[in-house]
C-alpha cells in the first residue's frame, strides 16, 4: 500500500494490525489509523496537538 501524501511504501503487515491500531508513514511521518483489515484501509489519524507547542484555546488568537 502507498501513502496517499507522499506516495511511499507503507511496511504494514495486515496480520500484525486490528481494526483502530495506528500506523505511521517512515517517509512523510503522517499518521494513520486503520479502519478495516480485509481489504486493509487507512484513513488519515485527526491532528493532534504538538506537545512543544503550548495549546490554545478557540477564543486566543495566534
């Protein structure tokens, strides 16, 4: 299977991954979580907060 970002092989063994385990692209790094294993689909992992970052709330501005 390809990355959809970067196009790269994924290595992902489907007899090594359940339905909502999390894979990661070696190349681009995008995150993705399994959402079916027969035929294996990924769909793209929802952002999450870069923990060096400090979080800001919807009513703060950049």
């Amino acid at each position: 299977m390809l990355c959809p970002e970067c196009d790269s092989a994924l290595d992902i063994d489907t007899d090594d991954v359940e339905e909502g385990d999390s894979v990661t692209c070696d190349e681009c790094g995008t995150e993705y979580e399994v959402v079916a294993t027969d035929p294996l689909e990924l769909a793209k992992a929802d952002e999450e907060i870069d923990e060096d970052e400090p979080a800001m709330s919807e009513d703060e501005e950049e």
